[in-house]
C-alpha cells in the first residue's frame, strides 16, 4: 500500500558548508515548501563540500550550479 507522502516528490539540496550556503539552500527549501506546500512529499538539506550546490527530485538532478 502506498501512502499519500511517498507518492509525493521528495526534494534533495546539497550544498556547501565551506561555501556557507545554507541561507540559499534553506531560502530555496522555504520557497518550495510555501509555494508547493503540501504537494511535496520531502524537502531535505544535506550539507557537504566542494562548492557544491545541487536540486535532485526523486534522486533525479533537476538544477546544478
């Protein structure tokens, strides 16, 4: 049985800590939770390094800068 949430996209924004990009990872994730609510099933921020600052939706890259 599925459930409403895993039917639902889940968003994935990496970014860079070294970069300090948190404040546009988390920006972009309030932006996507206000403007798509409850049509998101997930929006998850994973920090890493390397300049790194990536959307993936359902494992699939949708923005790289």
């Amino acid at each position: 049985m599925t459930t409403p949430e895993q039917s639902r996209p889940a968003v994935r924004i990496r970014y860079c800590t070294l970069c300090n990009w948190l404040l546009r990872a988390n920006w972009m994730s309030a932006e996507l939770l206000s403007t798509f609510g409850v049509e998101l099933g997930a929006v998850t921020l994973v920090p890493d390094t390397g300049g790194i600052f990536t959307v993936e939706v359902d494992g699939r890259s949708v923005w790289d800068r």
